[in-house]
C-alpha cells in the first residue's frame, strides 16, 4: 500500500512540475537578439517602451549606470537582473556584471578570466567582450570566443562549470553569441585558423557535438596556404533556429557559405555559397523562408525557400529572391510582418519587400550603424555609432517617429524588458522608460 501512495505521489509531482514549466512565463530578453531570436519582444515587456527621452533634462531616463571598461555585449535580461560582460581595453581581463534591471544597482562585478598574452584585435571596432551571455531561469551562460565559456548561478555569480580548451584565432577578435537548444548550449567559432560549431551539454560543459565547416574558401595561394592570414575566412554571425524536416535546424551564416545543422546532432543538413566573409547578421524566418544575409560591404540579402527538399548544396536550386547590392552590413536586418528593415553601415535605411525582395522604400538615417535594430510596438530602434537613437515606424513608409541622442556612441544591440529600452553605449547603460 505504501509503495501504490508513494507511486501515485512521485506521479503528481512529476505532473506538477511539467506544469509549472509549460506556465512558466518566458524570460524578457535572454539571448542577444531577444527571446525569439529576432529582435522582438513580447507585447507585454514591450508595453510602455517610449520613443523619446532626454539625457540633459531626463526625460523618460530612469537610470544611468557607468560601466567600467570595454565591451559591445547586449544587456541580456531575466528576472529582475541585467546580464552583459565588459573587458579592459588589452583583453588581460574579462569581467562579467549583473545589475538590477529596476534601480541599476550593481549586484555582481566579478573578474572572471584573466589572460596573459590575448591576441591583438587587429581593429578598433571589436572588444573582448562582444559576445552576449545567455540566460535560463537558474543559468547564466557567459561566452568571451577562444577566451572562455562559462554557466554561473544567477543567484551568486558562482562558477558552475568553464570550458577554456575551445581554441581558435579570432584575428579580429570575438563576435558571435551563444543560443540554446533544449539540453545543448550552441557556439559558433569562425577563426581565421579554424571554423566550426560545437553543442556543449548545458548541464555540465562536456561537448556534445562539434562540427567542422564544410566550407571551399578559395583562398589558397600557389602553396595551399590561406591568403591573407585566412582574414576572409573569419566570420561573427549567431545562429537562428527553426522547425523543419521533423527536428530543429540550426542556421549559421559564415564567410563564403552558410549552413544548417542539426541542432542536437551537429549533422549538417543544407547549406548555400556567396562570395563574401565577415557576416554578423542571424537569419530571419518568414513562412517558408530563410531571409539571409551574407555579410561584408557587399552583402547580398536572399530568400532561401524551406521544406523537405532542403538538403545539400542549394545554391543554385532553391534562392527565391537575391537583393545584391543596398544591404547591411554588421547591423542585422530586422522582419515585421511581411517587411524586412535594414540600415546599412554608413546610414541608409530600407524596407524591403519579404516575398518578392523588392525594395519598398530608402531613406537616409545619417550616421554609421554597427548595433542591430529592436522591435516595440510597431516602431524599430535603430542606434549608431555616435549615440543617435532613431525611432521608425515599422511600415511600408518612411516614417521618423523621433530622433534621440545618447552621450557616447553605441555598437551594442539594444533590449527590452518590462516597458525599459536598455542600451549601452561606449561608457554607459541607460535605462529607457515612461516617467
């Protein structure tokens, strides 16, 4: 009888917990492109975002936290704490912060690697610290490239497992964030010695995959060395994610070619070539397409047609639509209904149209643009390098909402999270929202 009572109540515990976790409410902005990978959020966090704020007389500013060092990762947010990652301009150290999302008070400033020789970044763009962490409800998942990987405890800050043997040369230094899938944390590496892609168990740090790039370069000289240093075989993307097939595709794009893979198994399943390197952008999905974008200043942004005839090199089999020229660049393009909006490096924004790839509209925003643009409430925010914030509506016209400037400059994505727009800028964390 005992045993019957103990079955009968290990079964409604187990219940109970598989309904909690189908209940649970999803996190406000745990990835670094939000928490479905696109730059959106939920109309609820997204409620009461403003369109306009003032530094010098604080309008709609609720805080403003100085941030010590450098770093270009986005403020990821869950559970009342703002997650980013900082480095000394030298990379010899590599922190990671937490802050209250509501007052800005430092909760964690922990150094968390020290490096004796970090390679040079070869650029003033980058950091050491531009890849964004990732967040579970009892997880913190920090990436800092060929420097380290980490899972801490949210609620301490303490290490629960570090992986500091995944080595590749960024040249450039890093740039691509990590996602997760199911038990799997996602890493891209896009070096210029080496390009692959590992699933690491998010429980425990072992590797559950690794995944070399099948990609032809063609950048061998006479004698079968890389050109350049392999500097047109690095890249920066974070993957996306969709259902296809009967199982979740992992969409990376990298220099000269693009892949998806199985994202359990690090099976590769498809993949198309392009001409070009440096990509940065993830993809976006829209009905039965992939909307890519192939990186560098002569990107192409092409629509890559999905369903069960997806498999191998279709390149030549299933782009619907190829835009060459007008794209961005670093700054990702962002999908809102049937409409894809894109700021190039040097400040032209566009609307293009996702079925057919037509241009809709362009227009000139001014400035430089490396930061991705956000979605909220049926405006985009777009951030530059030199501390505009420019609100559009997210239509099939050109329209300024309003024109705002932070102090600094910005190259981190922005976030959102119960009704705040968070952004970062070179010395700066700013709190955005309705007074």
């Amino acid at each position: 009888m005992l045993r019957k009572y103990s079955f009968v109540l290990t079964c409604l515990v187990a219940l109970h917990v598989a309904a909690a976790e189908e209940t649970r409410a999803p996190l406000a902005w745990p990835f670094r492109a939000g928490p479905t990978l696109n730059g959106h959020s939920s109309a609820a966090e997204a409620k009461g975002v403003p369109v306009e704020f003032d530094v010098a007389s604080g309008k709609n500013v609720r805080w403003a936290k100085p941030l010590e060092g450098h770093g270009h990762s986005t403020p990821t947010v869950a559970n009342g704490k703002i997650w980013l990652t900082s480095a000394t301009k030298d990379g010899r150290k590599q922190y990671v912060w937490a802050l209250d999302a509501t007052t800005g008070r430092t909760i964690f400033h922990r150094l968390l690697w020290e490096n004796n020789n970090p390679e040079s970044l070869n650029n003033d763009i980058n950091t050491y610290a531009s890849p964004s962490c990732a967040l579970e409800d009892d997880a913190v998942y920090v990436h800092f490239g060929s420097y380290g990987t980490a899972r801490l405890d949210p609620e301490t800050c303490e290490t629960v497992w570090e992986r500091r043997d995944i080595s590749c040369r960024h040249y450039r230094g890093p740039g691509s964030s990590p996602i997760i899938h199911e038990h799997v944390l996602l890493l891209t590496f896009d070096g210029v010695d080496q390009q692959f892609l590992m699933g690491l168990d998010k429980r425990t740090g072992k590797t559950v995959w690794r995944t070399e790039r099948s990609t032809d370069y063609g950048d061998l000289d006479d004698n079968g060395v890389p050109k350049r240093d392999g500097d047109m075989r690095k890249a920066y993307s974070t993957p996306g994610l969709i259902e296809l097939g009967g199982r979740t595709q992992m969409f990376s794009m990298g220099s000269r070619a693009g892949f998806a893979y199985d994202a359990l198994t690090g099976e590769e399943i498809w993949g198309i070539r392009h001409d070009d390197y440096n990509a940065a952008a993830p993809p976006c999905f829209y009905k039965n397409f992939a909307i890519l974008n192939t990186g560098s200043s002569r990107a192409n942004l092409l629509s890559v047609r999905l369903d069960e005839t997806t498999k191998g090199d279709v390149t030549e089999s299933h782009v619907v639509w190829d835009r060459p020229k007008g794209n961005s660049r670093l700054s990702s393009p962002i999908l809102v209904g049937n409409l894809v909006f894109m700021v190039t490096h040097t400040g032209v924004a566009t609307c293009v149209n996702a079925d057919t790839g037509e241009e809709v509209w362009k227009d000139r925003l001014g400035g430089t643009y490396i930061a991705s643009p956000v979605a909220a409430n049926g405006n985009l925010y777009f951030c530059s390098d030199d501390g505009a914030v420019t609100v559009i509506r997210a239509g099939d016209k050109f329209e300024v909402v309003a024109r705002n400037s932070l102090p600094a400059g910005i190259r981190s994505s922005p976030s959102i999270a119960g009704g705040n727009l968070y952004v970062r800028t070179f010395t700066h964390l700013y709190c955005l929202g309705e007074e």
